[in-house]
C-alpha cells in the first residue's frame, strides 16, 4: 500500500488550477493552428488572433479568459493507494489557493436561488471520484465556464429513436448554442447510462486529445460524420461565419435501462482548458 | 475599419453598419447580471450614463503591477431581460458584448443603441487594450460590480447598427 499526503494533492491542484488557466492545452494549440490554416479572411484572423491570446496569456500570466470557470476535477484512486487525510477538503484546499494565488475570477455563488452571494474563493469545486487499479491518483482538472456550460443539453429519447434524431439533438444543441459557447467548440456527448450518468459521460469526453480516434468503430465514424454535420451549419470562429464550427467530436458511452436512450451533449469552448496530472 | 474616441453621439454612430470592424478608444463602463439587476431596482442611479457605452463583462482580478486582469465579453443574451429598461432608463447609445439578441431586444435597440460584439474568450488580448479600471459601483459584487475603464483601440465588430440590421448566430 502507497501512502500518498493530501498536502501534496492540494499544491498539485492549485498548480492546475493556475496553469489551466493560462496555458493553452497543446492538443488545442494544434487544432486552432490547423484551423487557422484552412480559413480565410476574418474566420482566419480570429484563429490567429485565440493563437495570439494564448501566448499573451501565457507570457504575461493573465487568464486565457475572464471566465475562469467552475473547477470540475475527476481523481482516480487507486485501489492499492492510501491518501493519509481527508481527499475532498485537500482538493478543494487546492481550488481555494489555485483561485486566490492565481488571480483567477470568484465566480461561484453559495446558493443558487436566493442569496447568489459569492463565496470568495471559487469552491467548492465539482468533483468526481472514481476507482482504478494501481497506486496512484490521476487528477484531471477542467475550468469550465458559464458560456458553454450554459447552452449544453440532456435529452431522455426513447429507444425507438434513429440515430439521425440523435444528431439532430446534437446539431441543434450546437446551432441554439451560436457564438454563445465560444466556437470552435469541442464536442462532448456521453450515450447511455441514466440521467446523470449520460451528463458525466458527455463531460468526460471533452478532456479526450483533439485527433483520438474513438475505439469503437461505429462511433467513431459517427463523431466524424456529426463533426461534418457541425461544420456544415457555418458558425465559424465568433460566429461570423467559417467552416470551423467545431474543432472535435468526442462520444462516451455506456449500458443504460431498456427502456433508455439517455443522451447529454456537454459543450467546450475554443480553450477547452483541462489539465491531466498522475500523482 | 473605423476608429472611433468617445465621447460619442448617436450622430458619430449613425455609419456603423452590421459587419464593419472598429476601434474604439475612451471610456466604457463594464457591468453584467447583478449590476442591471441592482439599478433597475434603484430610484436614482448611482452614475450618469447618459451617452456612455456598456461593455458586458466581468473581470479576472488585476495582478499587481497590471492594469487589468482578463476581460472578455460574455454572454449579452443574459442580459436581453434588462435591457429595454436599462436603454431607457440610462440613456446608453451602445452595447458591447457576445452573441445573439433577443427580438425584443433588437427592436428596443433600434435607433438607439449600436450592438457591439468583442472577441469573445480573448480575455488576455482584450487586456493588453485597457489603460484604465477602476471600480466605480457596487463593491459588493466583486467581479461583478461596475468598472469604468479606459480603453485604446479595443477591436469590436458591429453587430446591430442604428438601423436595427444585422443578425448575428
């Protein structure tokens, strides 16, 4: 049994936290750059111009975006380690430094209805536990903002659906979603489980690398066939129009209930800031 | 392109049209949700915006020894609730913000206030424009309490002109 201390998983979150929200992932780097080069005129100046911001951000350290989001961690213990103290006070520790020490923007209220009064330093934070083989801890972060989180959807369908009903789902979540969600977007949907389940799927599946292949082969060429579809609306970089609306398409999914066919489209904006470290 | 300094009138504004990219410098106030929210609420206003420019926007705190923090639009449609009285009872002649408008809101715009959209997520770019910030209103709010800043060539896109033209996705 490894002994892992929950100081050293509070620095680590807090170093994500504040490098999450400076540096551009590198798989979105290469994505955008690509991007760029297949666009003409103001969709292309846009392109340059998130290549721009993010080098502006990470050399000055300001915020890729104002919006530095609502931190959503996903921890995978392992089952042959031990975290000597308590993993949840420890993460959000890390969430509090990381937000405080890094200058990023308090955006979460203490209740949702009535007083919306901030609670200063960004927790608590959303966080997903789950078990692994091994000794380790893999800690992924995502700063998710109010844009794209905002415009994202679940819908119940009945098994009878086909699968156009579910791109279609896909596309109008997408094309209601505009230049709201910061496109080009990363797509996430999760198919299957159960209500909460299918929403979790779709969120994980925005932390996958832009160019992985989905290892099943039917969804992988409906994620290349809905990425086609998507592009076809003519969104374009800030919605002026273009053909990058999305950059990816990324599909999980799971058993679910007979009588089920749960589907969540989870949207990601043209930073889709994660972070993934194994501890 | 087009460069415009405020103070501004309705008159300066009358040749924008829905796609010209412009450059503006001068004053713009940044305010969101809870601050519209507040001053619809209140008898007298805490400042005259009386021909004065919003900017939808909620700011990452300044580094010390930087101007401003991150500070990119966000979403204008959470605001499409507000804004017919915040039009009428403030006096604004533009908008600075992301997105798509409500009809209703398009309409109450019209020969009234020029729609703006800034570069949205290049909060870090949108900074390198800001000269000024200072916080003028509603401490309370925190990120989002109201911001008078000073801005030099802070690129905007026109979305809505005073014709009332112009979609936008």
């Amino acid at each position: 049994m490894r002994k892992l201390n929950p100081g050293l998983v509070t620095k680590t979150v807090r170093e994500m936290c504040i490098t999450a929200a400076h540096k551009l992932p590198c798989d979105m780097l290469r994505a955008v750059k690509k991007a760029a080069a297949g666009e003409r005129g103001i969709s292309a100046r846009i392109l340059k111009l998130c290549l721009e911001n993010a080098k502006i951000a990470e050399k000055e350290m300001i915020p890729l975006c104002q919006d530095t989001g609502v931190a959503v961690i996903f921890a995978e213990i392992g089952r042959d380690l031990f975290i000597d103290g308590d993993i949840t006070a420890a993460i959000e520790e890390g969430v509090r430094q990381g937000y405080r020490q890094g200058y990023l923007r308090k955006s979460i209220v203490s209740d949702p209805l009535f007083e919306r009064k901030n609670t200063r330093d960004n927790t608590p934070p959303v966080i997903h536990y789950a078990f692994a083989k091994g000794n380790k801890l893999k800690l992924t972060v995502m700063l998710k903002g109010g844009g794209s989180e905002n415009n994202s959807r679940i819908n119940m369908f009945a098994p009878s659906a086909t699968l156009e009903d579910i791109e279609d789902f896909a596309l109008k979540t997408v094309a209601e979603a505009g230049s709201k969600s910061c496109p080009p977007l990363i797509v996430g949907i999760g198919i299957g489980s159960n209500f909460e389940g299918c929403a979790l799927l779709a969120k994980k599946a925005l932390a996958r690398e832009v160019g992985s292949v989905n290892k099943d082969k039917r969804y992988a060429a409906l994620e290349r066939r809905l990425l086609q579809k998507i592009n076809a609306l003519k969104i374009g970089p800030q919605g002026l129009g273009g053909k990058t609306t999305a950059l990816a398409v990324f599909i999980e999914f799971a058993p679910c209930h007979m009588a089920s066919l749960p589907v969540a489209v989870n949207l990601g904006c043209h930073s889709n800031r994660h972070i993934v470290k194994v501890l | 392109m087009f460069k415009l300094k405020t103070p501004l009138t309705l008159r300066d504004l009358k040749p924008l049209k829905h796609g010209d990219e412009v450059l503006l410098s001068g004053t713009i106030y940044a305010m969101r949700d809870a601050a519209h929210k507040r001053m619809l609420s209140e008898k007298k206003l805490p400042l005259d915006l009386r021909g004065q420019i919003i900017y939808y926007m909620g700011p990452t705190p300044a580094r010390p020894g930087k101007v401003s923090g991150s500070c990119g639009p966000t979403t204008s449609a959470r605001m499409d609730k507000y804004t017919p009285q915040i039009i009428e009872k403030t006096g604004i002649i533009s908008i600075i913000g992301k997105g798509a408008r409500a009809g209703q809101v398009r309409a109450a715009m019209k020969g009234k206030v020029v729609y703006f959209i800034a570069y949205s997520g290049l909060g870090a770019l949108i900074a390198k424009c800001i000269r000024k910030s200072v916080m003028v209103c509603y401490p309370d709010l925190g990120a989002e309490a109201v911001y008078k800043l000073e801005v030099e060539n802070l690129p905007l896109i026109v979305a809505q002109g005073l014709d009332g033209k112009g979609e936008i996705k």
